[in-house]
C-alpha cells in the first residue's frame, strides 16, 4: 500500500521479490481516511499466509 508514492512502493515490491518467490503481490493505495493520519509519501505492508 502507499499514499502517493509509487515509485517506493515499486522498489519495495522487488526487494519482497528478491526474498520470496511470489507473483500474488497487490499494490493499492491507501484511502483517504488512513492517508489523512499517516500523512503523504508513506507505503505499506500487510501480508496473510496460507
């Protein structure tokens, strides 16, 4: 997840890459609600296994 920064997401999304082996990667953005506590320029991780 990000609040409009992408490109960090982006380079997150290849170190994740890197460590694991995973094609279910789904990025998204943050919504307003959440974006107005953490502020702009922040990304995220959530991850659930199976």
């Amino acid at each position: 997840m990000h609040g409009n920064d992408s490109a960090s997401l982006s380079l997150l999304e290849q170190k994740i890459n890197q460590k694991i082996d995973n094609d279910n990667i789904i990025n998204s953005e943050f919504v307003s609600v959440i974006g107005t506590h953490v502020g702009p320029n922040v990304i995220g991780l959530a991850y659930y296994s199976l």
